[in-house]
C-alpha cells in the first residue's frame, strides 16, 4: 500500500521550546515511518535547554547517509506557536512539499497515524487530514484531569458553534495539508499568534472551498516536559473565533 505514496514529498513541521528530552525519540519515530518522501523540519525558538543544539546534532545523524531527511530551522523571537508553525509550514511549501503535517515535539500525537493522513487525503482529494479526537473512535489520554477534558469539549463546541463548521475538532493541532490548500490561504496572512492558530487555519481553508475529513486518534498526555499552555493563550483562544465571525461576515 505505501508504494503509492513513495514519491508524494511530505514534511513534517515540528515546533519546538524546550523539548530536549523529548526531541530524540520524537524525530527517530517519524524517520522510521515508511515513507521514502518523507522530511522532518524543526522550529526551535531558541530553547534554553540546547534543544536547538541538540536537533542540528540530529539532523547532521540523519542526513549523513545521503538524503537531506532533516533540517532546523532557529528562530530568535519566542512570539508564538502560530507563528512558528507560519515558519515552517511557509519553509516546507517553498522547497517543494507536496503535503505538510503539523505534530508537537511532545509525544502526544500519534507518528504511527501520519501514514494513514497522507493515504486519506491521496486517496480523496481533500485538502486538510485532522487527526481528530472527537470523531467516533478518537480518544484522550486517561491521565487528562476531568476539568482539562471539559474545557477542551467546550472549546471545540463553542469555535463550532460560533464559526459554524462541522469540523468537531477545530482546535486540534495534529493535522495534515496540501500544499496547494496553504498556498490558497496564505500564511502569513493570519493574525494568531498562539493556539489559536489551529483555529483560523481550518476556518480560513473551508471558507476558501478546501475539504477536510477528520480521522480518529488517541492523544497522549506528555511524558517529559511541561505544557506551553498558558491563561494568555486561553483567553486569545477564546476570543479568535468572535473576531473570526465579526471580520468574515
């Protein structure tokens, strides 16, 4: 089955800050995936820990048998994860990705489901893949505290509701684009900064006629590290789709 995709170029953009412990076993995971076309970009912000040390050590391992399968990308302003993500992703397209996945360096996105993404959205056409965990058969770490799955529930009803889309998990930050749906939206034309990214990407790529099927996943609770979650990206979270709705009216 994988024969089908060994020529379909597909990056992986995998924003880092201090994710020195989990960067190794994250980057050897995704290089093993049987896909031939398959690149891993990292976009460190300058992690104090030498996150980005440790990934240029990385990429020099990986790259020393022939093929460029990894590369950094250093950024020196920590302005947020929307905006590292518009590095990368914008990068990827340039030097010729085919499709683009956007996956934490923390473990809790499932590298074993990339090549199911490419497969579904090869196969149909559409232009965005979410690794969803609010369709039938999606799941949510048993470790999640009660509150944190309510909130993240509410988050996803209350940005469907008010940008009305049938997209069930709009927030979700584990997804897969074609190159020529990123390129219609233009990146660098969107306005969050934070989390919140996640949500006006998919807004913004339906509103323009792209598809999105959503596929089940299991989200795992990070093993090392702490989350850059923060009551500041709450709250702009909160606020993106008002302004979303108000501004596309």
């Amino acid at each position: 089955m994988m024969d089908r995709f060994e020529d379909v170029r597909v990056t992986v953009v995998m924003p880092t800050y201090n994710e020195a412990a989990n960067l190794p076993r994250m980057a050897e995971a995704v290089l093993q995936l049987p896909l031939t076309g398959l690149h891993l970009k990292v976009v460190d912000d300058s992690s104090p820990d030498g996150t980005g040390r440790i990934a240029e050590e990385l990429a020099e391992k990986y790259n020393s048998d022939g093929p460029h399968r990894m590369s950094v990308l250093h950024r020196t302003a920590k302005d947020g994860l929307g905006r590292a993500y518009v590095a990368g992703m914008s990068a990827a397209v340039d030097e010729g990705a085919e499709y683009v996945v956007q996956m934490d360096a923390d473990g809790s996105h499932p590298v074993e489901a990339v090549p199911r993404m490419l497969g579904t959205a090869v196969a149909s056409g559409v232009g965005l893949v979410v690794g969803s965990r609010y369709v039938e058969g999606g799941s949510l770490d048993e470790d999640w505290g009660a509150h944190r799955v309510l909130l993240s529930r509410f988050a996803n009803r209350y940005a469907r509701t008010v940008l009305g889309t049938k997209i069930r998990d709009i927030t979700a930050g584990f997804n897969l684009w074609s190159a020529a749906t990123l390129r219609d939206v233009d990146l660098h034309s969107l306005d969050s900064a934070g989390y919140s990214f996640q949500v006006e990407l998919k807004y913004k790529a339906v509103r323009a006629g792209h598809s999105a099927v959503e596929i089940p996943i299991r989200f795992e609770e990070r093993t090392e590290g702490v989350s850059k979650m923060t009551l500041r990206t709450q709250l702009e979270s909160a606020l993106v789709p008002v302004k979303l709705r108000l501004k596309h009216k």
